[in-house]
C-alpha cells in the first residue's frame, strides 16, 4: 500500500463505467472506521449519482468538468445535527452551535473523506478532492437540503480512470519534517525546499504565461490572492452563523 500511495495521482477523466452499489456501501462503511472525535461519528455523506443533481451541484464547483463526468459524487459534510437531535431525545442538553464544534465536525468529515479515497484506490478506482466545496458552500447547501448544523466540507469524484496524468510534485521530506520542535525555514532552507518546484517545466511556463517574475507571485497574485481569500472567508462565517454553527 505505501508504495500504491507513492505513486498516486488525481484522476479527472472517468470511463463511462458505473460504480456498483455494493463496492460504493462497501467502501464508505468501511471508510466509517476512521478515527473520529470522541466516538461521535460527526459526518454524514450525500452520495450524488443522478446526472440532474450533478448540473445542480454543477454551478458551485464552477462547472469543473469532473462532476458531470463521474459516475459518482460524494459530499462529506460536518454533521452535529444527528447527535445534537440524539441529546434532546435523550434529555441531555446539547451545547454544540458554536465553532469549536464545527472544526470537530470538520476533522472528523475529513479523516473519513480520506480513508475513503485510501480505500477506493486501493480498488482501482480514481478520486478527485474539489477544493471549491467550502467556496461555494450555500449553493452546495441549498442544492442537498442541509439542515442547521450540517456544513459541506469537501466533494470528491469518483470513478475508473480514464487518465494516467503526470504525477503532482511534492516537496522534499525534510520540508515538512521537525524533530521534536518546529524548526523555522531560513532563507538558504527555503531556497532548498522549493528549488525543484520552481525548476519544473511546467511552472516556469505558468510564470511566463502569466507574466509573473517568481512562482510565487503567480500564487499570491493569480491563484490565491489576498482579496478572493478574504471575501471567501467572509462568506464562510456568514453561511456557518446560518447553519447555527457561530453565534
């Protein structure tokens, strides 16, 4: 297995080939071992295989193509709404509207989005995590009916490979590595980390294509700038008061 995960990639392109129920069950119920906090189980999972709720889901992952292209679509989402009905039913006072339970929630919705594409390529099937999730996460909302206190975290396809697309770069181990404390980077360190990076054929094309100076540049002033950042962390405490997850 660790050398399958070495060698892993993102698959975009699917074969029109249908997942089959019991492998999809399978998969997810076995993925539902993950660690999890306090033994709470704070997740559920929508599961999206008909082609109108994928053009419905379409818009709020800005029409990237994987999404109509896959057999199957998984939303995993942070659920208090399940146990919090529990506590009521079972008269105990639940407490958990406020953010430290939606980053529980959260960290439990993605060490299960996680062993599940572990597991799923374990089988030969191909993933893609889709980072837009908590970009659009009222649309996303909206279009699966979640409740008060269920919030999207993450979607991601799934299906047959219908690609071998070039395998992402990484950064070296010692990158990302401190014994026993965390080391700063120094100038010389972070030159070393990145060199490999910055000398591949494909980002000096991105910083030339966009008329950048550095690889950087083209991340803090195309990709991720600044103002999208802010305005899309401005939503999202918007949407998680709405969802009952901030006072």
């Amino acid at each position: 297995m660790i050398n399958s995960i070495k060698e892993r990639r993102t698959i975009r392109k699917y074969l029109q080939k249908d997942i089959s129920v019991d492998l999809l069950n399978d998969l997810l119920s076995a993925s539902f071992r993950a660690s999890t906090t306090g033994g709470m189980q704070l997740y559920s999972v929508v599961v999206t295989r008909n082609n109108d709720m994928k053009e419905v889901l379409s818009p709020a992952h800005f029409n990237q193509p994987m999404i109509k292209g896959a057999p199957v679509v998984l939303t995993f989402c942070a659920d208090f709404r399940r146990f919090t009905k529990w506590c009521e039913q079972r008269k105990a006072n639940p407490g958990y509207n406020n953010f430290m339970s939606f980053m529980n929630a959260a960290m439990d919705a993605l060490l299960v989005a996680q062993t599940f594409c572990t597991l799923a390529e374990d089988e030969g099937l191909g993933i893609c995590y889709l980072g837009t999730t908590t970009y659009n996460p009222q649309m996303i909302i909206d279009a699966l009916k979640l409740p008060e206190l269920v919030f999207p975290i993450t979607t991601i396809t799934v299906g047959y490979p219908n690609e071998i697309p070039t395998q992402q770069d990484r950064l070296p181990f010692e990158a990302l590595i401190h014994d026993e404390e965390y080391h700063d980077y120094t100038p010389n360190a972070i030159d070393s980390i990145y060199k490999y990076k910055e000398s591949l054929e494909g980002n000096l094309k991105f910083v030339e294509d966009n008329q950048k100076e550095t690889l950087a540049q083209v991340f803090t002033d195309i990709r991720y700038k600044k103002s999208d950042n802010e305005y899309m962390s401005e939503n999202l405490m918007k949407v998680l008061k709405k969802q009952g997850f901030c006072g």
